[in-house]
C-alpha cells in the first residue's frame, strides 16, 4: 500500500528541484501534501471544471499554463467532468475550435467582477484551476517576470477565484501568478512584483505545466487509468505552437517550455509514472 502522503511530497519535491525562480525556497510555507488535496478536490467529479490559464506575451500567449491545461482538460473529459477553458483572446480565439472556451475581457480588469459573476452563475463549477495566469498585484496591475506592467494584455481571472462556491486551486512557478496570495509575506524576498490573489490550494513547480502532472498521478492511481501514458508536451507544443504562442523566457516561437526543452517535462512524467506504479 502506497502512503499517499509521502508520495504526494515526493512529487511536490521533484517538481522544485531545479529551484529556477526560487520555488523550492518557498516550499516550507506549504502544507506539505498539497499535490493530494488538489486532486482530491477534482476527484469524481462529473459536472464542470473552470480551468483559467493563458499568461500574455508581447502579442500573444506563452506556452506555459496552455499545455498543462490542455492535459488536465482532456484527462478530466476522459474521467466524465466537463472542463471548459477560461481565457482572453488571442488564446480564447486559437482554441475555439477544438476547446470549450468562456471568453473573459483583456485589458478591462473594471469588468471582471461582473464576468466572473456571470460565468459562475451560468457554468456552476465544481472546481476552479488557474495555471499560470498572472495574478493581481497589490498596486491593482498585472506584472510579468520582467516586473513590467501587462495589464492592457492581460484578462482578468482573479475574481473567478474570489467569488468561488468551490473549491479553487492554482498552479505558478514564479510568485507573480494567482495564488501567490497564500505566500505573499514570502514573496517579498524574491525579484519580482508578486500577486496577491489567493486561492484553497496552491501548487508550485519550476514549470506550471508540471504542477499538472502532480494532480494527474493520484486521478490515475484512483481511477486505476494511466492518464500520464499518453500525456505527450511536445504533442501539445507542436499544437500550441501552430497557432502562435511563445516560450515566456525566450518570447520566440519554439517548442519549450521556460527555454526547457520537452524533453524535460517528458522526463518528469517517465519519474511520476514510476512513483505510482506505471
């Protein structure tokens, strides 16, 4: 019998490990086991899943957060929930479609409250998932790595969490992303302009998209379905890449995740699927 909370900090510790922006430094401000409750908040659930990403560059989107949603999209379909993806255009418009997709405003953060209302009152969503969508600072403004201001380009996300009747996870590997909230005194620490918005569950990882791979396990392992087997990024890069998107490091059109190349997120996979018995 797999102690499911040891394994669960043996994921979370693999997807620190390269400390690229400071993750593993920030990991003692968790709760350990972090990885288990956010999948246990997805667990069995067959109505709607919100899944926020879609963090903007120069022109377009990044290809970190897009990728990882994808996967968690589709291994939530396959498990019988209904996951719709919420983002801003050009991202909302690329994916339409292929994706269930609910629209949210760019670059008009007045009207997020109102959408998020509105969207949560339709969709009534069992769970909530933002991965890698940047996250309000205290100054009111979105910010990137860079800490420049991103606001004009950026939808705003932020308020689907606040205003949740269920249980809201996020997913970031940087401080400036929704759910840093949780850490915020700890972020003060670190070369960036962090976000405030919190969220029940936070996930950190080097990569956003991984974090994903830390909640796929333990579906896997309850729904007796290897749902990694398949998970192929460089697959979804190839997609993602067709229709515009961009390493967030590198701004350039390639298949990387952060100026990794897939082959690291592919070796990550090979290790989880080995922890849980794949």
């Amino acid at each position: 019998m797999i102690d499911e909370q040891l394994l669960s900090e043996q994921i979370e510790d693999m997807l620190v490990e390269r400390n690229l922006r400071g993750m593993k430094d920030l990991q003692p401000q968790l709760t350990p086991g972090y990885c288990l409750r956010a999948a246990r908040a997805l667990h069995n659930i067959q109505g709607t899943v919100l899944i926020g990403t879609g963090f903007p560059v120069v022109n377009t989107f990044e290809t970190d957060g897009p990728v990882g949603a994808l996967i968690l999209y589709r291994a939530l379909a396959l498990l019988g929930a209904t996951p719709v993806l919420v983002c801003g255009t050009p991202m909302a418009t690329a994916f339409e479609n292929d994706y269930r997709i609910c629209v949210i405003s760019i670059g008009k953060k007045d009207l997020g409250l109102a959408e998020a209302r509105r969207a949560l009152a339709y969709y009534q969503p069992q769970a909530i998932i933002s991965i890698e969508r940047p996250g309000l600072a205290e100054n009111g403004c979105y910010h990137n790595m860079r800490g420049e201001n991103i606001s004009a380009k950026a939808a705003c996300f932020d308020f689907f969490m606040d205003e949740a009747c269920c249980p809201t996870i996020a997913i970031g590997d940087g401080g400036n992303e929704i759910g840093m909230g949780n850490v915020k005194a700890f972020l003060s620490t670190l070369d960036i302009i962090p976000a405030v918005t919190q969220c029940d569950e936070l996930i950190i990882s080097d990569v956003s998209n991984w974090g994903v791979y830390g909640i796929l396990a333990f579906l896997s392992r309850w729904s007796k379905q290897d749902l990694l087997s398949e998970t192929c990024p460089e697959k979804i890069l190839k997609y993602v890449s067709s229709l515009g998107s961009v390493d967030g490091v590198t701004r350039k059109n390639e298949l990387t995740e952060d100026s990794l190349p897939a082959s690291e997120g592919i070796a990550l996979i090979s290790r989880i699927r080995a922890l849980i018995g794949y």
